[in-house]
C-alpha cells in the first residue's frame, strides 16, 4: 500500500503574526540557547498557548528551524548579479557585519546542539539546510546555463563546503570570525580559482 505524502502544515495565523512569532524565537533562541529554550517561553514571549504552537509545529526543533528559515535576510534564490562569483560576493554584501557575528554564534550554539539532539538535527536538515541548498544548486545551474561554469566541474558541488567551510575554520585557526572582508578575499582567492571563473 503506497504510503500518502504529509499534508502541508496549515494555519490560522497571518502572515503578519507568523513573521512576529519567528522573529520572537530567534530573539530568545540568541538569548538563551537552544537547551534552555522551552515552549513555555515561547508562549509566554509571543503571548500565545502551548496548544496553538504544538498544533502549527509538531514541537521545538521543527519551530525553530521554521523559525530561522523565515528569519533569513536574503536567500540564494533572491540573488542574480549575471555572474557567479558576483553572487557569491552578493550574498556576503547582504549580510550587515554584526548579523553575521550575531549569526556565527547562534549556528555555533545550534550546531553543538543538533549533534546532540536527533530531532533538532533533522528538523534543521529537512527545513532549513536542504530548502537553502535546493536555493544555491539553482544559482549555480544559473552560472553553467550561461556557459561561465562547466557542468563537469569537480569543484562545484563543493562551493557550500568552502564557503561554510571557512567561515568554521577561522575562529579555530586565527582565533577570530569570519568577517566581511575576510569572506570577500576567500572567495577571489579560492573560491574563484577552484571554479576557474573569469
């Protein structure tokens, strides 16, 4: 017997209200973490009930991933400069500086905890990690349907990785974020010579 496709999550909310509700957990989630984040403080900071947050999201990980979904400032998709690596350089012109360290601390608390919680991992992956991928896989097809990127090109599949990727390895191997300019150079310094984009 095929198994059915889940039902899309309905709601009674506004979009005005939804928008209110997830900037709320973002806010808490920076206050507090996720651990200590509970469904209580939710309710209470966005003067709604336990019932009515169970009933939109199955629980805490699958609202906080919405949550940060819907609190992106710009995602890959909105992004089309005519060229590769003027969308990459985009995408970091984007982001105001203070976000980003605002935004390196929170994946940080979050990434430690999803490695411990199999529920928030999968939440993030399936709401937040896959949408945002499916995004940046179509801003690339861009680049090879314009004839700058070859389709074979063994290092596109990587760009994710290298751009995440150094924005990890910083604070470990200088002992400071990933700021602006730093990412501004990784990608005229790596990432386009790995691509061999003119």
């Amino acid at each position: 017997m095929p198994t059915e496709a889940p039902a899309p999550r309905r709601t009674r909310l506004t979009p005005e209200r939804e928008r209110e509700l997830y900037e709320a957990v973002v806010e808490l989630l920076r206050e507090v973490g996720y651990e200590a984040l509970t469904m209580d403080a939710i309710a209470a900071r966005t003067r709604s009930s336990k019932a009515t947050l169970y009933r939109q999201w199955k629980g805490k990980p699958e609202l906080v991933a919405t949550a940060l979904r819907h609190s992106k400032q710009v995602s890959s998709s909105d992004i089309d400069t005519g060229s590769l690596a003027g969308d990459l350089h985009e995408l970091i012109r984007c982001h105001d500086e203070n976000d980003v360290k605002r935004d390196q601390q929170l994946m940080r608390g979050l990434a430690h905890a999803a490695f411990q919680n199999e529920d928030l991992f999968r939440a993030l992956r399936e709401l937040l990690i896959e949408p945002e991928l499916a995004s940046f896989r179509a801003l690339v097809q861009r680049a090879v349907d314009r004839g700058e990127l070859a389709a074979d090109n063994a290092a596109g599949e990587f760009i994710p990785h290298m751009l995440f990727g150094s924005t990890l390895a910083r604070p470990i191997i200088e002992g400071v974020d990933a700021d602006p300019e730093y990412s501004h150079r990784y990608i005229d310094a790596v990432v386009v010579p790995a691509l061999r984009l003119s």
